[in-house]
C-alpha cells in the first residue's frame, strides 16, 4: 500500500486564522448541543463531531461556495464548516420553526441547498452513489462542481461505498469520498469486523484508486490533501479517496459516554486534540494570542447568541406537518 | 397514425421528452447497446448518445443514487431497473432517500426523477422475476407511482412523469410489452391521476391495473353475454390516485370488483376498497370483492402461473358468482 504523506504546506496566515476559528466554532457548537442536549431543550439523538473538527474546518476550506457536501448524520460540524449560521442549526436540532427545516428534519439531517449542503444522511453508506448523481450532473453540464461525500471507517464494509467508488471510477466524476476514520462504528471497533487495516484506503486500489491516508487531526494536511484532490476531479481525471485518522472524543451519540474505549487509547488521542495543536501552531508562526484570545470570545458569544435566538423559535404545527411532500409544496395523494 | 407495440412505446415516449428537454437523460444496465433486455429502449443511444443514455454496472444503489443525486441537482433523470423484483437491492435509495429527502429538508429539494421497471407475471421467469411490486412502492409516502395498460397511456403517461416535478416509479407490466395498438402521431402527453374509464355498464364496477386492464375488459365482454353489464376503470396511476373517478363509478353501478396482479395482502385494492367503504358505503348494494393473484411467490411453470394471476376466467366467474349469489 502507497501511502501519500503531505508536510503541511504554507497557506496563507489569514486562512490559517480562518480555519482556527472554524475549528474553534465547531467544538464550542458541539459542546453546546451536548449540553442543550443534557438540559432536554435537544430531544431526539445527535452524533458530535469534537475532536474530528480539522477534518470539516480543512475539506471546507478547500471547497468553492458552488461545490457540495455529502454529510453523515454525524454533519452538525460539515454544515457549519460550509457556512451555514449557528441559529438555524441549533433550533434543528432543538425542533423549531426557525430551524434550518423548521424541524422537520432533525440532527441527523442537517441540509442547506444554498449553502451546498446538500444533506445528511443517517443510512449508513447511500449517500456515496447520490453524491455520484451530483458529481454526474456537474459532469453532463459541464460545470466544474466537486461533490464530496464524508463517511465514517464503519461504512466501508456496506454495499453502497463499493457500488459508489466502482461507478465513480468508471463514469471518471468529480467526486471526493472522504473517510473519517474515528477507529469506532458505534461500540465495535471497526478492526475487529474489517478485512483490511486501512477500512477505506485499503480498498482504493481495488477501483482504481490511489491508497490516500492522512492525519485528520490536523487541518493544514487536511486542506493541502483534499485541495488536490478536488484540483484533479475540476480537471476531469476523477474521483479520490481520502481516508483520515482520527478520533471522536465523546460517545457515539447522545449520552453514549463511551466507556467500551481503553483509557490509553483515549489519552493518546486527546494529546493530539486538533484544536490546541493548531493553536500552539498559529502561536509558533507568530499570531498572536490576544488574537487568538479576541477570536474565541467572539465565537463564545456567537455561540450564545445563537442558542437563546434559537431558543426563541416557534413550535411547528400542523402547517408544517402536511407540507412539501410534493413538490407542489403539498401532501395530497387523491383527489 | 402507427401500429405501435408497448415497448416500442416506451422508446418513443422516452425519445419525446429528451427531445424536447436537454436535461432528461437515462441510464441503467443494458439500455444502450443493447436497447434494454426488453428491447424498450431501441434506438434512444443512436439518437441521443452515449453521454445522455448512459449504460451502468450492475449496481442498482448506484444506479438510483446517481439519480436522485442528479435530480437534485438540475437534471430530468430516469433510471431503469431491469426487474421490478431487484427494487429489494436497492429499496434505501427508493424509501428513505428519494421519498423522504423533499419532505426532511422542508421543501428545499425536489426530485424530478423516473424510475421505470419490467413489473409482474406471465412470462415463466419464476418468483425473483415476476412479482407485481406496485404495492411495495404505494405504501411509501413521496412516491408517485404510475402503471399504463396500453401502448398510448405509456407514451403520454412517461411524458407527464418526466415533466412532474416529484419522482414516478413507473411500472410496466411485462405481459403486455408485446401488445399492440395504433398510436396518433406527434408529441402524447398524459396527466397524473387520472383513472380512465374504459367501458360503461350498469351492473358491476370492476377496477383494474396494468395488465389487469385487458382482461377485465375481456371478462366484461363475456359477462355482457350473460347479461351482466360491467364499467371497467383503468386506475393507471396508484400516486396520485383518482378516487374521485373510482367513487363516481362505483356509487353509478353499486358494486366493485378490484383486478389486482399484486400478491393479495396489503394490495392497491385493499386501498381502494377502503376508502369505497368509507365514502360511498350506502350506494352498494352488495360486497366488495378482490380479485388478486393469492398471497404466494410466483411458480414458474406456466400452468401454474397462470392458475396464480388472475384470469379472464377467474374474473368472469367470481363475478358471475358473487352478483348471483
Ligand atoms: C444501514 C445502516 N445500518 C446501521 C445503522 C446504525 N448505525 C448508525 S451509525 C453506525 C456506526 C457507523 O460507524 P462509522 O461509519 O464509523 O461512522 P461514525 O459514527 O464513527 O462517524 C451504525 C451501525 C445505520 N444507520 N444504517
């Protein structure tokens, strides 16, 4: 197996600063939605994103306002890396009407056409042949729009990731599939069920593919990596694989507290946090920390803002209830 | 004016809207080269090229996630699914995405999408290549499921399903891809949800579908030579469903009689008989009775398949006996 290494490469300071703040936002909205989770103002299931923020901050970064996202039900952190603003996301996950789909659609749905979001999807593996559809789309209109699909290390073994990345490959579209690799489906390990050492990577070569492993918990790799990868689907030689290594600190979902991972393990990963580490960095390169320091508080407050405006939303009725199963925006199947 | 078989309909119908519509395009497995294993698809990859009629490996997830994913996205796609029978590999893209994702996202996608698929008996294929599906895809709520019975309704219907703005499952009866009628020439378009009335009696209302249609017509006309004088309803789309033209005709006679090639539980005329019950329950004057194929997989053997689907036979005297009785 080729594995692609990538130092981290200059980009520039303001982008760094951006995707600080990016990652920074990301865990301070998840640690929110625990707690509005704890508080029961977030009643049915959530998947958090702390500790694989780099991943969404650097795949972010690196896509056009015109490219779409792909997310898992664990998409709280790819919707809000796409831009997509704090209120609308927690009053989804809240069930109000100012909710990104006025609730109808919850955590595990999370989309946002105008922000190319285009859904989240809590099937395990389906959305990796519709975001083929996108990517065909972009292809036929000869547009140059990247679709990218996330998924988790647990998808690789369903039959959707491998009818994907076969028919991606032969039909050359401008899709990234983008593996997170957290080591956990939900309490299995996913070693212990994987044929392969590498879930994703591993099974590249097997449509054609270059074997891609990277540090997800770094932003910069994760940026300079999958720039080039969508580089090359904008240029026609389609798609890419990218598997990254990293870690979910919490549970599963909800109040999952996780307790099936080995305290080793744990700590070894909490060292290589992806936000501290990209602090100390910005740091070392010479930003400064009050910066650093204006930056948080900001998103702090941003945060705030966002839950008690989401808080104020309404609650849906029976309006909603029978609206836009049609795109007539009705429900009705008879006449 | 041509004599035009059901599947040479289905090309044309096809070949009518993509000409009218840069964004329709079609992909599935065999449907280029080949022209479908139906031969439904003839002459669609020489009039419109390889790049909008499009062959596919054998992955039907993919083959409809690429479809919804371009749905979504801009484009009028239809989709092929050999069998109707293979919707049980592929059944997530079908139920939880495509029909649901409009609805989750509050209305911020749409999915101007066709499936089309080789539905039900007749042909000896045995249990995985015979079933009548419809009711798998009736029950799923997002879902316009639309069944012709003629080679006519298959050109106007497969136009009105690619113009609809939601996604058509669209099911055509195997048994009758052979069948041939004339055919008016330029563009046919047809509207969703609209049953048709095909024949006027006084006595009995019998309700069909697909390749129920014929045959009840043809049980009609032996029942008329009894004296028993029949309207026959082809229902042609389950999704919308025109209950409005259903109700009329069954209040008009005082009795129904559903068709179904369904397996029996759970089938399309279960639907129907309910909401007659409910609605127009005092204008029958006697039961409500289904006529389906028994709730079993399909034998291949050709008498016994033919013992299973309803036939013109088994339609006569069930009615025969139940308005006698
Ligand atoms: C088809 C299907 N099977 C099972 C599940 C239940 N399920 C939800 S998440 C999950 C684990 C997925 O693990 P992984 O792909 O590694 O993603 P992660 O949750 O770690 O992000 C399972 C089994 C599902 N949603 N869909």
């Amino acid at each position: 197996m080729a594995s692609t290494k990538v130092a981290p490469a200059q980009s520039d300071v303001a982008q760094k600063i951006a995707m600080y703040k990016s990652q920074f936002a990301l865990r301070q909205f998840e640690t929110r939605a625990y707690d509005l989770f704890l508080e029961n103002y977030v009643k049915g299931t959530s998947h958090l994103s702390i500790g694989q923020e780099a991943i969404a901050a650097g795949v972010a970064a690196a896509m056009r306002p015109t490219d779409w996202t792909f997310a898992t039900y664990r998409g709280h952190a790819h919707t809000l890396a796409r831009g997509v603003p704090m209120t609308p996301v927690f009053a989804e996950l809240m069930g109000r009407t100012n909710g990104l789909m006025a609730g109808k659609g919850g955590s595990m749905h999370l989309t946002s056409v105008e922000h190319g979001v285009m859904g989240s999807y809590a099937i395990i593996g389906a959305h990796l042949p519709i975001a083929c559809g996108a990517a065909w789309s972009a292809q036929y209109r000869g547009t140059d729009q990247v679709a990218v699909a996330f998924f988790g290390d647990g998808s690789v073994n369903i039959g959707a990731f491998h009818e994907a990345l076969n028919f991606a490959a032969v039909w050359k579209l401008p899709v990234i599939f983008f593996c997170e690799n957290n080591l956990w489906m939900e309490y299995t390990r996913t070693s212990d069920v994987t044929a392969v050492v590498n879930p994703a990577a591993d099974r590249a070569s097997a449509y054609g593919l270059e074997s891609i492993i990277i540090d997800g918990n770094d932003a910069d790799e994760v940026y300079e990596v999958t720039s080039r990868a969508i580089a090359r689907a904008r240029a026609g030689d389609g798609p890419s694989m990218i598997e990254a290594k990293t870690y979910r600190h919490g549970g599963h979902s909800r109040a999952d507290p996780g307790k099936y991972r080995p305290a080793e393990e744990i700590a070894e990963w909490m060292a290589k946090d992806p936000i501290p580490r990209y602090r100390l960095r910005l740091l070392e390169s010479g930003v400064s920390e009050s910066e650093l320091l204006e930056i948080e508080a900001q998103v702090n407050a941003e945060v705030d803002d966002a839950t008690e405006a989401a808080k104020a939303g309404g609650v849906p009725g029976e309006d909603l209830l029978m609206k836009d199963v049609w795109a007539d925006g009705g429900a009705a199947w008879r006449n | 004016m041509a004599q035009l078989t059901f599947r040479e309909s289905i090309a044309r119908g096809i070949a009518q809207e993509m000409r009218r519509d840069e964004s329709v395009v079609f992909l599935g497995e065999d449907v280029g080269a080949a022209g479908g294993v139906f031969k439904g698809t003839v002459g669609l990859l020489e009039e419109f090229g390889g790049i909008r009629v499009r062959d596919t490996p054998i992955s039907e997830q993919a083959i409809l996630g690429a479809a919804m994913g371009a749905a979504m996205t801009g484009l009028r796609p239809i989709a092929e699914i050999m069998f109707s029978d293979f919707f049980a590999v592929c059944w997530d893209i079908v139920a939880n995405e495509i029909a649901k994702s409009r609805y989750m996202t509050n209305g911020q996608m749409s999915f101007p999408l066709v499936i089309r698929s080789g539905n039900g008996g007749g042909l000896r294929f045995g249990a995985q290549h015979s079933q009548s599906v419809e009711n798998w895809a009736m029950m799923i709520p997002g879902l316009k499921v639309v069944v012709p019975s003629n080679a006519v309704d298959v050109i106007g219907l497969m136009a009105a399903s690619i113009r609809d703005n939601d996604p058509v499952v669209f099911l055509e009866a195997k048994s009758l891809y052979s069948s041939k009628m004339d055919v008016p020439d330029g563009d046919i378009v047809d509207t969703l949800g609209s049953a048709k009335v095909l024949r006027q009696g006084s006595d009995a209302t019998l309700v069909a579908l697909g390749a129920m249609v014929p045959r009840a017509l043809d049980a009609a006309e032996e029942l008329a030579t009894n004296g028993i004088n029949c309207t026959v309803v082809d229902v042609r789309s389950l999704v919308p469903l025109d209950t409005a033209t259903i109700l009329r005709e069954v209040s008009a006679t005082g009795r129904l009689f559903t068709v179904e090639e369904n397996p029996r539980l759970c089938g399309w005329g279960a639907e129907v008989t309910s909401i007659v019950a409910d609605e127009v329950f005092y204008d029958l004057d006697g039961p409500i009775v289904r006529i389906t194929t028994p709730h079993i997989p399909l034998p291949a053997a050709d008498a016994l398949e033919d013992l299973a689907i309803p036939s013109v036979e088994r339609i006569v005297t069930t009615i025969h006996k139940s308005m006698n009785s």
